[in-house]
C-alpha cells in the first residue's frame, strides 16, 4: 500500500505502519484510487460495513426515505430477480424488498 500511496503523494506522514494497516485503511486508500467508479459499495458490503452517505445535494431526500445509513443486512440492497429467471424456474422466489 506504501508503493501506491508513493506514487500519489510525496508526504511521508501518509506512509502506513503496522500498526495502521487495517482493512478500514485498505478501504479508505481503495477508495481514494477507485473514486468515481462504485467500487466502494461492494467493498463495504463485502466487509460488512455499514454505507453512511453524508452531504451533497441529495441529502434531504436520504433523510426522508431513511437511506442516509444503510447496514450490511437491509434488503434494500438485494437486487430484483429478473423475470425471465423466476419465469424459467418454479422454484425461484423474487427477493424480499
């Protein structure tokens, strides 16, 4: 990870020790290299991090729709199944929404 964050900035205070090596760390630099990209939200929920998503102009609406934390387990995170699947096998239910 030092090599990485090297090539980005020449402080050494941004170096990583030992100590500091942590998968919240390994996050924070992956998504600072993945910015833009949507990588984060399955980091996060791969890790079993709660997503908080503060500011931007979308914030009022985040609050009323009770989107602005989402944890790991909410099933909003589940995709629908397509049709064509749960028409293709009888034993398939859509995902709880």
């Amino acid at each position: 990870m030092n090599t990485l964050i090297g090539q980005r900035t020449p402080t050494a205070s941004m170096q990583v020790s030992a100590e500091d090596f942590t998968i919240d760390r390994v996050l924070d630099e992956r998504r600072r290299e993945l910015v833009g990209e949507g990588q984060i939200f399955f980091d996060f929920l791969r890790n079993q991090r709660a997503i908080t998503r503060t500011g931007s102009w979308h914030l009022g609406t985040l609050k009323t729709s009770n989107a602005q934390t989402i944890q790991p387990t909410d099933l909003r995170i589940a995709l629908p199944i397509p049709q064509s699947e749960i028409d293709a096998n009888p034993n398939m239910v859509q995902n709880v929404r």
